[in-house]
C-alpha cells in the first residue's frame, strides 16, 4: 500500500497535519457526527486499504481555534515536498491588495517560447484556515508540463486572522499579476483560467465570479475539484453519514467557512460575494469542469453548483466517481490516476479556446 504522503494526507485532512498534533500532546473530544460509523462498504474498493490508517491517524482530534496552531506548527514541521527539475518555476513577491501586505506566488514554467501559451492562476487547498502554496507544488508542475502551460500559484493569506474577503483579494492580485504581466511570461490573454481543489476549489469559484462582475479580466475556464462551495453543508444542511465520514468533515467544514466568512457558518447574512453557491445568478462564468466523489462531503452542493451553472448556459463537465472520498486521487490509485487524466483533458479543451 502506497505511503500517506503530506501531500496526500493534508489534501484530505485540509492540507494541514492532524498526525502532528498527537506529538504535541493535543487532544481533543470526538467530533458529535465523528461517532462510531463503518464507512467501508461505501468506499470504492481501491481506496479501502486507506481508511483504516487515516482514521488512526487522525481519531480524537478536531479543528478547532485551539488546536489550529498546533495543526499548522505540526504541519510545517514536517519536510517539503520533493519537486520535479522541470518545469522551472520562481518563487516572488508581489504588490498586494490596497492597503495590505504583498503577496507570495510561485511562477511556473514562464517565459516566451514560440507562440504564447495558456495559463492557470491556481489556488491550493486547506479548508481556508491551512495549507501553503508551496505544499500543492508537485501537482502545479505536473499540470503545467502536462498542458504545456504557465502556471501562477497564490500564496493567500488564511483564516481566521484574515476573513474574507481577504484572500480573494489576494488571489485577484494574483490574477491582475498575471494579466498584467501576460507578455514577460509568455501567456496568451485571452487563454486564462482559475483552478484548485477543496477551499481552493471554493476561492477559484469566487474568483471566478468576482472576475465576471469586475471586467478587467476576462477568464477561458474554471476547473474546480471538489471544491468547497456551500457554507451550510454540515451546518444548516446535514448529509448523509457517509457523505465526509473520511477525510474532511462536517465539524470541520463549519470550522472553515466560520472563520473564513467571520460569522457562524450557515448564517441568513453573509459578506457579499463569499459563498458561490448562494449567490443568485450565474449567468456569464466560463466554462467548467467540477469533479468529486460519490462520499465526499461536498458531493451534492458540487453537483447543485453544476445543474445550476448549467441552468444558466454555461457549459459544463461534471465527473461524480463513485465510492470516492475528499483527495482520493492523492494516493496513487488506478480510479485516482483516471481522475487526474480527466481533470486534464478537461483543461486542455477549455484552455484550447479562447475568451
């Protein structure tokens, strides 16, 4: 069985170490809906031989504000992931938001090389309260060689201590970066999309959206992997035991957009513009791939999202794989290596058009 990977294992978890926490000496009570469950029969055969040691790993502990910062310590502990020699890719600073600090991006596989080539601003993942940029770099280079592409990394800033809309402004100076600077990296303008997987999934969607509603930047596609895009999933809208019996949970999924959205999750009054999947029209976002697993705990609000998108015009890809959890294609499986090729194909079509 492969090795659970800080790659694979902080995906699932929200791209931060709960293992870590154990060797700090934080525990924590069970987690209500956390309580004795048998999500095997669920799970798709490949991934069972997973769930065992994932849930050892991880049993007793829960996201909370107080053993968030032993999470993220314990996490940053651990060694950074190795990185392919190619293709090359530059760590930077860039101006930030109006009145905030520059913002971290990684650059990867720029520079003119015969016509200009598409681009990806990409967003990583970790519930809105962990994970690094730096972290998801392996599979940034992966797309990038894959589509032969340039890709721009945002290191946003997390929650709770910068709520929203703090990190989209980050992500969309990110975006205005790459725009602006299209001809120094060799990007075609009018091939540009926004991607990520769980909360970066949820920040590729809001940008999206505050791109359509800003016009200054106009986008080819969003590709959005299980992304995390309903704010009372867990909260005001329970699910099915076996929806985020693995992986990612409820009681963690309202952790997340509490701290991100500075009110209780599932709250009738949110900040503008933070929850896509509440907002009321649609109309005029770019083309999108949407893809989850049949037991990830954002299954229905992901396939909500995509019939409503589609009830508005835009074109849509939906792959729903069955018996999947939150990351599954993180751990090197036949049906995750199919996910990865989707996810792929899907981009290299939308990123074959142009705005």
């Amino acid at each position: 069985m492969r090795a659970v990977t800080r790659r694979g294992f902080g995906v699932v978890i929200g791209a931060g170490s709960l293992t870590a926490a154990s060797s700090l000496g934080v525990r924590a009570a069970f987690a209500a809906d956390s309580a004795a469950f048998d999500p095997l029969p669920y799970v798709h055969p490949e991934l069972r031989p997973f769930v065992a040691p994932m849930a050892a790993r991880t049993r007793g502990f829960v996201l909370t504000a107080e053993s968030l910062p032993i999470i993220r310590k314990g996490s940053e502990r651990m060694p950074s992931p190795s990185l392919a020699a190619a293709p090359a890719w530059t760590e930077r600073m860039i101006p930030g938001p109006r009145g905030a600090p520059p913002v971290k991006i990684f650059v990867v596989n720029a520079g003119k090389s015969g016509s200009a080539r598409p681009a990806i601003l990409h967003m990583h993942g970790g519930g809105f309260v962990l994970g690094r940029a730096r972290d998801e770099l392996p599979d940034v280079l992966e797309t990038a060689a894959a589509l032969d592409c340039v890709v721009v990394t945002v290191d946003y800033r997390l929650a709770p201590e910068t709520p929203f809309p703090g990190s989209l402004e980050d992500n969309y100076a990110g975006l205005k970066w790459l725009y602006a600077n299209a001809d120094e990296l060799g990007v075609d303008v009018a091939r540009i999309a926004v991607m990520g997987g769980s909360a970066g999934g949820g920040h590729a969607a809001m940008l999206a959206i505050a791109a359509r509603d800003r016009g200054e930047v106009p986008l080819v596609y969003q590709a959005l992997i299980y992304p995390m895009l309903d704010d009372r999933t867990g909260s005001t809208i329970q699910k099915p035991r076996q929806q985020g019996a693995v992986g990612w949970t409820p009681a963690a999924n309202r952790f997340g957009w509490t701290s991100l959205l500075g009110v209780p999750a599932g709250s009738a009054r949110l900040p503008k513009g933070s929850v896509p999947a509440r907002l009321d029209d649609l109309r005029g976002l770019p083309p999108t791939f949407i893809g989850v697993g049949s037991i990830d705990l954002f299954v229905d609000e992901d396939i909500e999202y995509a019939r409503r998108l589609i009830q508005a015009g835009v074109p849509v890809t939906l792959d729903v794989v069955p018996g999947a959890f939150h990351g599954f294609q993180m751990f090197g499986t036949p049906i995750g290596k199919r996910f990865k090729a989707a996810i792929i194909d899907a981009l290299r079509a939308g990123l074959a058009r142009k705005t």
